[in-house]
C-alpha cells in the first residue's frame, strides 16, 4: 500500500521509545526530510484526485475541500514525534472531509499511514483502538451515500484495508525492536570483546615486566660479585680489577637498558587497569618463580616436551649464533614457547619447524606447522591472547611478530628483532 512508504525502513533506523528520547542526528533529519515528502505528496495526490469527478453521490472538490486536504497531509508531518495524535488529527479532519460531502477515497491514505506508524509503535490496545475508528469511518462514509453505495462492499473495505495495515504495522514494529536489540546486543559484546583485550594487554605487560625486573636483578648480582672480586684483587691483580670493571660497565648499561624498557612497558594508558592488579598463572610452577629467567640454553629442552607430547619439531639455526641480551633472549624463548603451545592447542599431532636466523641487523624466528585434517585456522577470527602477548614482547625491542595461516596449510608465526 502506498500508506507504507518508506515507513519499514524508517523504523529499522529506529523510532524513540516511549521512555527514551535520543539527541537529534542525521537519521532524524533523513526520516523527517522522508515525512515531509510523504506529506506533501499525499497532499498533492488528493488535490489531483479531488479534480476528477467523484462518484454519485459526492460533491466535487472545492476551496474547502482542498484546504482540508492540504490539513490532512501535512499532519504527517509529525507523525514519528506524535504517532497517535497525528492519527486523531487526520482521522478527525478526515471525517469532517466526509461530513461536508467530499469523496472519502480522496483523504483515506493519511489515516491508514498514521495506522501503520502507531501499530508500529504503540501497544496492541492502542493500536487495535486506532484501528477500530478507521472501520467506523469507512462505515460511517458508505451510510453517508448508502443509495449510491453497496454495504457489503463497504463493510468488507471497513474490515480488510485496516486490518492489513495493522498487521503489516505490527509485524514492521517487532523486526524493529529485533533489529534495535541485536544493535544493542552487538554493541555489548564489542565493547566486552575490547574490555577483555585491554585487561589481557595489561596481564601480560605485567608478566612481561616481572620477568625483566629478574633480569635485571640478575644483571645488578653480576655487578656486585663483580665489584666485590675488584676490590679484593686489586692491590695484587689490577689487570683482573680491570677486566671486572669492564664487566660492571657493560653489565649497567644492558641492566639500564632493560629497566627502561621495563618502565616503558609499565606505561600503560587509561584504557587499561587502573589499579595494575594481574591474576596468577593458574599453569605457572610455584618452583619457577625463583628460577632464573629461561634463555636459548633451554630451547632443547622445551622442544623435547612438545615432542613427548606428540608433535614432530625440528630446530634449525642459521647464521654464525652471537650473544643476545638476556631480556631479548627471553622475548626469543617465550615467543616459541607460545607458538608451539598454540600448535599442541589447535594443530594436534602434525610436525613443527623452528628455524632461529642471525642476520647482520636482525634476529629472525619462525615457527611453522603444517596443520592437521581435523583443524583448520579461520583467517577472519580476532587474534587470540597468546598473540597478544608476543607482539607485546616484541614490541618492548622494538621487534615485530606476525601470526596466520600459511598459503599451502598450517600456520606460521614470524618474530623479528632489530639488533
């Protein structure tokens, strides 16, 4: 029906509720940029259908009828603001149309639109009550002209044209509502989705920075045997005191240069924690806690337990092996220690490759796997945590980690740090 215009989509834009008011934005000024050309619209077609001959029985239209109808479609105008007055206003200009002789055809579209927009709206006994004083319009027109019309004819336009229009009014308004709560609903597990990113971030910044304050304090217990050995030999062996200062020298600055990392980490926004409170690991050992922070020594190690536990890894250096910073180290450690947990988690058995690059400004890793028939990684899914976390290590020197599926099968996770 041509009451229907526009109106379905209007409302999958969303109507204010009858409790909720919304600032004015571009959709409101859309929506009533649309009303008012419904309303002139509806307006001008009465004014050209009012210039035919009306059936018998009904007077042609003049100056009268013309302002009536002008009335009746500008009311329109409202009709999202005031639903249920801008159908009385136009049902009651309507029947005054009819009272005064006018053919009712001419102004009947108003009415049923502002139908549609109140059973899209309102409450049912709202919207049933509206519905109700169309069908006595209708029939109070036909009784008007009774000897010019047909009553059953009459009777059943009474009951089907309102009757549709609610029912498409109302099956309108619930998709509406359908459509608002999923707006709603997305809008909730987004920001959820971003809340639990910013507290894993912060997690694992802490986590991060507890195992660089260990290295550090590794780094300050060298200093310090180191100095206590140059004092004691340095009345007999000053080319020893020497070589311990040179020691204490090199040592401070890597220390320095790992607490200002560590202090760079501890930096965090205000999107994240306020009060810095981290979980403990459920997984982690209560021992490890005073182990020393684990390096490149342990890697073999590591790669026999994803062994036992049913992936095939091989280990692959490449390059002439030099002496990393013990917190780069670390990074270096922990990245493949996620990446092949995240290979055992999601691959099942299959095989691994971890290849370890020296290159002249770069240190290079890859953990590769080559999947398996029961898993297969979804490109479009978010990164997981464990991700989160390595680029978190790697941003702290100024490296970079990349993570996905690989052209031919599996997955592929690259970390590369400057040196």
């Amino acid at each position: 029906m041509h009451a229907g215009f526009g109106l379905r989509e209007a409302l999958a834009e969303g109507h204010p509720s009858r409790s909720q008011s919304r600032p004015w934005s571009w959709s409101r000024y859309r929506s009533l940029a649309v009303d008012s050309g419904l309303a002139l619209g509806y307006a001008g077609a009465g004014l050209l259908l009012g210039r035919e001959q009306p059936p018998a029985g009904w007077q042609p239209l003049d100056e009268l009828g013309a302002v009536l109808t002008v009335l009746v479609g500008l009311a329109l105008l409202a009709r999202r603001i005031a639903p249920v007055a801008v159908f009385a206003t136009s049902s009651a200009l309507w029947i005054v149309f009819i009272a005064c002789g006018y053919w009712p055809v001419v102004n009947s579209m108003p009415p049923l639109l502002g139908l549609y927009t109140v059973a899209a709206t309102r409450s049912l006994r709202t919207s049933v009550g509206c519905a109700v004083v169309v069908t006595g319009t209708w029939v109070y027109a036909g009784l008007g002209n009774a000897e010019n019309s047909s009553m059953p004819t009459v009777l059943a336009q009474a009951v089907l044209f309102p009757a549709v229009v609610f029912v498409v009014g109302r099956g309108s308004g619930r998709l509406a509502e359908r459509n608002r709560q999923f707006a709603e609903l997305t809008f909730q597990l987004r920001a959820q989705q971003e809340e639990n990113a910013r507290r894993a971030l912060t997690e694992e910044r802490v986590r991060i920075a507890r195992e660089l304050h260990d290295v550090v304090a590794h780094h300050m217990s060298v200093i310090s045997l180191q100095a206590g050995m140059a004092s004691y030999v340095f009345p007999t062996d000053p080319a020893a005191s020497r070589r311990a200062l040179d020691t204490i020298a090199a040592t401070s600055r890597e220390a320095l240069e790992e607490m200002r990392r560590m202090l760079d980490l501890l930096r965090v926004g205000r999107e994240d924690r306020p009060d810095g409170r981290t979980d403990p690991d459920p997984d982690a050992d209560p021992d490890d806690a005073y182990a020393p922070a684990p390096g490149l020594e342990l890697l073999d190690r590591l790669l026999d337990r994803v062994r036992d536990a049913g992936v095939h890894v091989t280990m692959e250096v490449v390059g002439t092996p030099t002496r990393l910073p013990q917190g780069m180290e670390l990074c270096v450690y922990r990245v493949i220690q996620e990446a092949l947990t995240n290979v055992l988690k999601h691959a099942g058995p299959t095989s691994a490759a971890v290849t370890l690059r020296y290159e002249s400004r770069a240190v290079v890793v890859t953990v590769t796997d080559e999947g398996s028939g029961a898993f297969r990684t979804n490109p479009v899914l978010a990164p997981g945590l464990g991700v989160i976390g390595m680029r978190e290590r790697a941003k702290v020197y100024g490296g970079s980690v990349t993570a996905g599926p690989r052209t031919l099968g599996g997955f592929e996770v690259r970390l590369v740090l400057p040196r």
